[in-house]
C-alpha cells in the first residue's frame, strides 16, 4: 500500500517532467497544425545556454530569464528562416524538415558542450518531503506549479488576447484570416517562438532530475507525445493533464504489471498513443472534430 | 536496339564476374607501418547515445600525442584514426573494414562497446589483424581467446566486478536480502550474471531486480520497487545519470540498505552530484571497485601518474573535466598500446604485436597502485584484480587488499 | 522518353556490375548497404511518395527483416537464400497489420504513431531474449560464396543484393506503371475522388504500407547479413530517420531517388566525418535541411527538373499541400 502511494507520487513527478514537454508541444501543434519533432532537442539546446551562462558568472534567475528571453528569439529567427519556406509546403516536407532540426540541434549541442553529463542548478529549492513515508521533493512540485501557472498563461493568452485569437485563426484558418488582415506567417512564427520559451522553461526544470546532456530529451521527448495524445493534441491542459497520467500509469504497469514490468514503458507509450489515434484522436480533453467529406 | 543494349549487358556481366576473379591481396603483416610511422585505427561513438564515453578514445589520443612530442615509439610516431560509429553495428564493420583495408593500419586499437567489437571481432581474426585493449566491460573477450585469439581486452570485466561483490556480501552479511537495479543492456546483464554466478547456491539472497531503460527520465519507480521487496542490499550496475538518480532516490525514500555500485560510476564528480542532491547519506558506506587511480580524489595529487595524466590533460585536452575518469582510463589503454609496441623492438609485425600482447606484465602508471596488467596467450584478461572500496565522507578508501576475481572463478570450475 | 529511361537503366547496371572489379573489397562492401538501403527507400517511395502515408517507423520492419533471417539462420540453420525472401514475408504479414492500423490515422497523427513504433522497438527487441538474443544480440556465420564461384565474399554478396535491389526495382517500376500505381496515385491526391471512382482506398493503403513492409524486411535481411551481427542497439530511432531522409533527399517521385538516397545515407555520414569527425549529424541535419528548402523533390527531382525543361509531371506534385492537414477538418 505504501508502495502504491510512493509509485503514484513518483509517477506524478516523472508525469511532470512530460507534461512540461508536452506543453510546448501541443502550443506548436495549435499554431501550425504540425507536430515539431525537434521540439525536445531544442528545449535541450537552449537548456544548454542556460548553463553557459551560469559558467560564465550569471546569476542563476538572471540566467533562466535571459535563455527563455534568447529561445522566443530564436525561434521566431528560425521560423522565419527555415519554416516560412516550407509553410506551405506538404505535411512532409515540414516534418523532415523538423527532423532536420532535431538532427542539427541534437549534433551542435553535442559539438559545443560535449556528452559527459552536467549537473544543472534547480530553480527550485532542493528539500526532500516525505508525508506518511511517501516521499518526493519540492522539486517536483515546482515543476507540477510552473507548468500549471504556464498553462494558465497560455490559456488566458489563446482565449483573451487579441494576438491569441488571430494565433487560433491564422492556425485553423489561414486563408481566411489572411483575409481579415491577419499575418499569417508572423503568427506562425508568434507560435514557434512562444513554444520555445515554453520549451526552455521544461528544459529548465527537467535537466535538475535528468542531468544536462544532448540527449537528455530523447527518451522524455516520446512519453510527452504520449502524454500529450492522451490528454489530447490540441488542447494544452489535455497536454499537462496527460502527462501526469502518463507518469503514474507507466509507474504503476511497471511496478505492478508482471509481463509490462520496467522495459516495455516505450511500446507502452506507442500502444496509448496508436490506440487512443484510433478510438478517440481528440484525446480525453480535446474537441471531437468532424470531418467534412 | 534494345537487343544491342541486352547483349552489351550480358557480355558486360561476364566480364566483370571474370575481372572480379583477381584474387584479393592478402594483407600483408606489416601494414601500417614505416620507419617513420604506426598506424592505428579504432571506432568510438562521438555521436549517438552513446556518446559520453568518447572521452575515452579521445584520452588516448592525447597519450598518444604526448608520446609522440617525447620522440614516439622507437623513433616512430604513432597515427591515430579514431571514427565515429555512433555505436551502430554496421557502422563499425564498414568503418573498420575501411580502416584495415583503405588506410591500412597496423591494428585495431581501442574500438568501444561489446556490440560493435562483437560484430568485427570475427573480420580482424580471420583477417589476422590485432584487436587490441577494446573498450568494453564484457567477460567474452577474456572468455573466448582460444576462437578470437587477436582479440584482447583491458579492464577488469563487469562479471568478475560483480564476484567480488558477491564475496563480499557472503562474507560481511551472509544474510543479506539482495535487491538489484541494473540496465537493461549488455553491460548490466553482464553484472547480473556475475552476481548470480558470485553468490553460486546463495543466489536466492536476491530477492528483487528492476531493469531501466537508458530512455527513463528517471529511476524512481524501480527504487519504490525495490525498497518495498525489503532487501537491506542494493546493487547498483548503472551507468553514471542513472546511479546518481538511484543513490538520490534511494536516501529520499527513507531507504538505508548498504549500496555496490558499478565502477563505470564512481568519479568524483558523480558522487559529489548525488551528495549534494541526496545529502551525505545517500552516498556513504558505498562499497565499489578502483582499477585506475581516480583524478578527482586529492590523495592522489602528488602520484605520478597523476601528475602525467594532469599534465597531458593540461596541454592536449584543456578543456576537458579533469574528474571525468573516461580520460584517465584511455590512457592506461593508450599507455600499454606503447608498451607493447616498444617491446616489438624492431620487428614492428602483427604476430609480434600480439606475443607482446600475449605476454604482458607491466606496471601502469594510471593503474590502481599494485594492479599489473598481465596476460598470456590463453589469458587475455588483462586486468583481473581490482580494490575493493568504501566511500567515506567524500573519499573513496581502500578496505583491504586487492582482489583477483577470475581467480575465484577460475578456482570454482 | 521510356527508350532513353531502359538506357540509363542499362548503363547503370552495366557500371554496377563491373564495379567490384575496380574497386577494393571494402568498397563492393560498403556498396552492398546501398543495395539494401535502396530497396528500403523503394518501399517508402511507394508508401510516402506514391501513396501519400507518411513512416517514421520503418526501422521496425528493418529489425524484423534483420532479425528474421538472423534467428532463422542461427536458431534452425536456414540459408540466406531462403532467409531472405522469409524476412520480407514476415515483415509483409506484420506491415498488413500494421497498415490496417495505419488506415484510420493520417499525415501527422501517423507520422505520431509511427514515430513511437521506431523507438519501441529496441524495447521489444530486448524483452524476448530467447528469441531474438536479447541485449547480446545475434551472431551470424559470414557468407561464404558456393564453391563453383571464384569470388571472394564480400563481391559475392555485393551481387547477390544488387540482383535482388535490381529485379524489385523493375517490379516497382512496372507495378507503379500500370493500374496499381495509378490506384495508389489517385488515393495520394484525393482519397474521396478515387474512392467515389471505384478505387479501394482501404485495400490500397493497406497494399502500400506491407508492399513497403516486405521491401524493408528485405533490406534489413541484406544489412544483417555483411555485418553478421544484429542487435537492438542498431535498431533504434536513428535507423528510421535515416532511411526516411534518404527517401525524401533522393526524391520521393522518382524510383530513381532509391539509388540516390541510398547513396546519401551511406556516404554522407563518413564524409562528414572528415570535415569534422565529432559532429558528423550537424553537416547531415544542415544537408537535410537545405535540400528541403531548395529541392523539395529532392536530388532526383532537382535532376529531373534540369534535364527535362518542360511541364513537370503530375507526379512532381508528390511533395505538394496534398497530405491531409489534420487542423482542417472542424466542423463549421
């Protein structure tokens, strides 16, 4: 029993790290339509600037700020550069391109900073907790509460703002919304950028639990996608919700499930996310879309 | 025309079928070397996942730079062609067929991981080609010298890390409940099988195992496992992220058992990371092995070899992490590389290479004080003892003296 | 216009076959995994460029292909002869599977799923030691040409891949010809249109994704084979992305691209290396990038397009907006 509660608040922790991810996904998703398959390497990658600049002396929040400050940048240059070309190019064509991204930042981080891992400052204090014998740190609900606050950003953001409703627009409808006036193309990049900034933010809360190296988020990067499928792609509390539940269940199917055990949580992973493509693509949170034929 | 073009085809077939019959030149037993020159070639994964242990490859190459800034081998200079085969299979084949067979080196020194050793380890034995001091942990090198006679590792190997281990729990605690954590690949099952094998009819002591993934965010889960099968002995055979996760998680839930961890994970700086992380118990009274002198630990400042490995770190590899031992431990391997060569003496051949290879007794200034390196051509373990260490208060300290595994197995048979 | 394609044929096969005489062993060697990564890439030309269903996951059917013919030879001595066509059965059998699935998924959603197909399969790999030997993976007795040959065994295997790449390329090539290729085409620029014609589109999709599946399966046979050892390791995520890329940078809309990705993908990385031997990946995503941005028909298209200087074919639109976009079917 006692292991059971230890199991889910272990899961809920782990399930943070992918809701985090996830996150930043689903905003990418919402902007463009497409999945960003270098969103995990570039969250590594500007995790990375982080920890230079805190080599080179930066304070510590100093730092965090300047790297989410430097990813929306970034990102929006990128956009502009590499992804505008191809906007309205096949589904395919954007997804190599994104796997080129991956590749690229994956290769650069490993070129500047080398793969022995580094030990990455936490922006939260570092107390263990321990309720009933169940234990966990104050870590991972800082991680749980960021996500969340920047969850409820985004939402207020999508659904308040007029930037965020021409973001929805230009995303859904973009030849309409040209129509309206609406530039298209900087909103894309408006998405790519704040999917960034939200990136550096996991980036920033993961790299503590899971060490800094290039390829910190490959294996994360799969569970946020699950998480976020099952929470559903669209929608960014789906993403955060979905994520938690990804976390305790594969705790639990592994702890407890015999022939699952701790070496199938990636088929685990692809069987959640095929079955819930199939049964109900919108996810547990996401709108049923109807297709018109 | 299109019966021409058919008959151009056919007739164009038969030539090259017949063309293609010029027997191959056999490699001759001194390629890759001149008077001037030894060259040598071997794969490491500078990209991949596996990449972190490239420090290795490239620790030998800045020994070998050294060498050859202080006159080379026998007035030879010694060329390195280290590539990446991002730890893929087909990758190392392709590049090692290109290295023994385009740049023509003398020998394959170095190559990393069991798998791609594996899979050219038949190649550079048919071919007669040395494949020496491999970069894996794997007991099959050692094992299997009679089929692979060419082919020699260096380190101790994970199997007999995990004896020694098991000596000691049999001795110190005989009855203690044993709990495992591993990963889920050659390298933990290689300690899983050693520990089996170490404890012998005792092998019920273990209680639980959990495997992870090198694609786990974390370790939690199985620590959660593992703590509530009641064990009060955790093994710990993972590689550096995953111990420190495991040590931390281990004294976050309240759990005291008395740790062994894998050597792959002993440096400084990993200890350091989980105690800051995990406070001071999560990591002391921690039980492992040394085979090299450790650069992070300060008794170690004014031993000479030492001194050499901060001193070729300093002018060939600056910006390396001096407390990285990945460095340290290529150059050992680099280091009894030039000592084979310099026995040669003159005849700098193949066959010669490997008697020299086949009898080693060399002292290695980056070896643990007392460790040789020795073999035989029916003993390619190279290095079979290792120290059997406590971690006290941010320091690893000898707790008695070294121990030769394959002896105990060897005596077991 | 089809003269001038059975030439170039010819001339390239005529080079391909008198290559190993002018070229050291290694070479024959390294050309015998261009061999298979074409035929890997016919199949996914098929799947993506003629079909229009994206893969990031065809690196499972390379490990089943492998790994078939591995267990097949080291559990019950089974032949590489026999190996290889077994390999693309079984990899056909699970494509169909795998393909029925793969029907109700579209463009992203099954780039998604595909994706988490490619990094499961070291997992499942490992699970089922047995069979499949575990982390340890499998070693494979080397080829060893037939006696009455005098050849040695790297050209020997050189030609027996380039016969199999060879008789599936002209399969491919007649097959997509006639009313299977058109079917498949159809399906590609506007399922509901082809399907209000009479056209299958579930038979058809299904037919593209195993069809792909067996090409693989073969291809991961003939890769297994010179390397003789297969592990879990050698199918991870990488693999899948690879031959993907290889597909879209020799160009999805010309069979040619097979020949020419599969020459990307095995080269590049070892030039790569030479400019800088640590970052190989970084020259190779910068690579994959700029050919996208520039030549979205990739190599073969852009030579297509330079040596016919009139209307490019219908097929060219291959890489056009025709993928559906999932965002676009809401309801109003």
């Amino acid at each position: 029993m006692h292991e059971f509660a230890q199991q889910i608040v272990s899961g809920l922790a782990t399930g943070s790290i992918f809701a985090s991810v996830a996150l930043a996904l689903v905003l990418i998703y919402r902007s463009m339509g497409v999945i960003n398959f270098a969103q995990g390497e570039m969250a590594m990658f500007t995790t990375f600037i982080a920890w230079q600049l805190i080599q080179m002396g930066m304070p510590v929040w100093a730092a965090f700020a300047t790297t989410i400050v430097i990813a929306f940048l970034g990102a929006v240059a990128l956009e502009r550069t590499v992804i505008r070309p191809v906007e309205r190019a096949s589904q395919l064509t954007v997804v190599i391109v994104t796997l080129g991204l991956l590749i690229v930042f994956n290769g650069l981080a490993g070129l500047f900073w080398g793969y022995v891992i580094k030990s990455f400052p936490s922006p939260f204090p570092s107390a263990p907790i321990d309720i009933a014998g169940v234990s966990f740190n104050s870590q991972d609900i800082g991680i749980i509460v960021v996500s969340l606050a920047a969850l409820g950003l985004i939402s207020l953001f999508f659904a308040k703002t007029k930037v965020g409703l021409a973001m929805r627009a230009a995303a859904l409808y973009p030849d309409q919304s040209r129509v309206l006036g609406i530039r298209v193309s900087w909103m894309l990049a408006l998405g790519w950028g704040l999917a960034a900034a939200v990136g550096a933010i996991s980036g920033i809360m993961v790299a503590p639990v899971v060490f800094l190296d290039p390829n910190m988020m490959q294996g994360i990067v799969v569970y946020a996608f699950a998480g976020a499928v099952l929470g559903g792609i669209e929608s960014p509390l789906g993403a955060v919700i979905g994520g938690l539940v990804l976390g305790v269940a594969l705790n639990l199917l592994g702890a407890y499930v015999d022939f699952i055990g701790t070496d199938l949580r990636l088929p685990v992973a692809f069987l959640i996310i095929v079955v819930v493509l199939l049964v109900r693509p919108a996810g547990l949170l996401g709108r049923v879309h109807v297709k018109r034929v | 025309m299109v019966k021409s073009t058919k008959t151009a085809v056919g007739i164009a077939a038969l030539a090259a079928f017949a063309l293609s019959t010029v027997a191959v030149t056999p490699v001759r037993a001194d390629d890759g070397v001149t008077p001037t020159e030894i060259v040598i070639g071997g794969t490491d994964p500078f990209s991949g996942p596996a990449s972190a242990y490239s420090s290795i490859g490239k620790g030998s190459a800045a020994y070998f730079q050294y060498v050859n800034d202080h006159g080379g081998v026998n007035g030879r200079k010694i060329t390195y062609k280290n590539l990446d085969d991002s730890y893929s299979p087909p990758q190392t084949v392709q590049l090692t067929r290109q290295l023994v067979e385009d740049d023509k080196v003398f020998a394959i020194f170095g190559s990393l991981g069991t798998g791609p050793n594996t899979a050219i380890r038949p190649y550079l034995n048919q071919k007669g080609v040395p494949q020496l001091f491999i970069a894996s942990g794997a007991s099959k090198w050692g094992n299997e010298v009679a089929q692979y006679p060419w082919t020699i590792g260096w380190e101790p190997d994970y199997e007999s890390e995990a004896v020694i281990y098991a000596r000691n729990i049999l001795k110190e605690k005989p009855n203690s409940k044993i709990a495992i954590i591993y990963q889920n690949d050659d390298f933990g099952n290689d300690y899983l099988r050693g520990l089996t094998r170490g404890l012998g009819s005792h092998a019920s002591m273990i209680v639980k195992q959990a495997s992870y993934e090198v694609t786990d965010p974390d370790v939690s889960s199985q620590i959660a496992s593992l703590k509530a099968s009641g064990a009060d002995t955790l093994m710990i055979f993972a590689t550096p992220k995953f111990a420190i996760q495991s040590m931390v998680a281990t004294a976050q839930q309240g759990w005291k058992p008395q740790i062994y961890l894998s050597n792959v994970s002993i440096s400084e700086a990993i200890m350091h990371a989980a105690t800051k992380v995990g406070g001071a118990d999560a990591t002391n009274g921690i039980i492992s092995t040394q085979f090299v002198k450790d650069p992070g630990d300060p008794k170690n400042a004014n031993d000479p070899g030492y001194k050499l490995y901060k001193e070729i770190m300093d002018k060939y590899i600056p910006t390396g992490t001096l407390s990285d031992g990945n460095y340290l431990v290529g150059m050992a391997f680099a280091y009894t590389m030039v000592d084979v060569l310099q026995r040669c003496g003159k005849d700098v051949t193949r066959a010669n290479v490997m008697k020299m290879a086949d009898s080693l007794n060399e002292v290695n200034p980056f070896a643990y004080p007392g460790i040789l390196v020795s073999t035989s051509a029916t003993n390619h373990f190279p290095m079979t003892s290792a120290a059997l260490v406590r971690y006290d208060n941010g320091r690893f300290i000898p707790t008695g003296a070294l121990i030769d595994a394959r002896a105990i197995i060897k005596a077991e048979k | 216009m089809k003269t001038n394609r059975l030439v170039l044929f010819g001339v390239v096969a005529i080079v391909i076959a008198i290559f190993p005489a002018f070229v050291p062993s290694y070479v024959s060697f390294e050309f015998t995994y261009v061999a298979a990564y074409a035929i890997a890439i016919l199949g996914l030309i098929v799947l993506t460029g003629k079909n229009g269903q994206i893969s990031l996951g065809h690196g499972a059917f390379l490990a089943i292909g492998g790994y078939t013919v591995a267990i097949l030879a080291t559990k019950a001595g089974v032949p590489f002869w026999i190996g290889i066509p077994l390999a693309g059965i079984v990899s056909g059998i699970i494509g169909i599977g795998i393909g029925l699935v793969a029907l109700r998924l579209e463009g992203v959603y099954l780039a998604l799923a595909t994706f988490a197909m490619a990094v499961s399969v070291p997992s499942l790999l490992k699970r089922f030691t047995d069979l499949t030997g575990g982390s340890g993976g499998l070693v494979l007795d080397p080829v060893t040409p037939p006696s009455w040959l005098p050849i040695d065994s790297e050209r020997f295997f050189y030609y027996v891949a380039w016969a199999i790449a060879g008789v599936l390329i002209v399969f491919t090539a007649v097959l997509l010809e006639g009313r299977v290729g058109r079917a498949l085409r159809a399906i590609r620029d506007n399922e509901v249109a082809a399907s209000s014609f009479g056209v299958n589109p579930y038979f058809y999709k299904t037919l593209a994704f195993s069809w792909s599946a067996v090409y693989a399966g073969i291809a991961g046979a003939l890769a297994a084979i010179p390397t003789a050892f297969v592990s879990p390791d050698t199918y991870n995520f990488n693999l899948s992305v690879t031959v993907l890329i290889g597909a879209v940078l020799g160009g999805l809309e010309s069979l040619w691209g097979a020949l020419l990705g599969a020459l990307v993908i095995e080269f590049l990385p070892l030039w790569a290396q030479k400019i800088n031997a640590a970052a190989p990946s970084v020259v190779y995503g910068v690579a994959l990038i700029a050919v996208m941005l520039t030549m979205p028909g990739g190599i073969a298209g852009g030579l297509i397009r330079l040596f016919h200087r009139r209307e490019p074919k219908a097929d060219a639109r291959a890489v056009g907006p025709v993928v559906a976009v999932p965002v676009q079917h809401s309801s109003e």
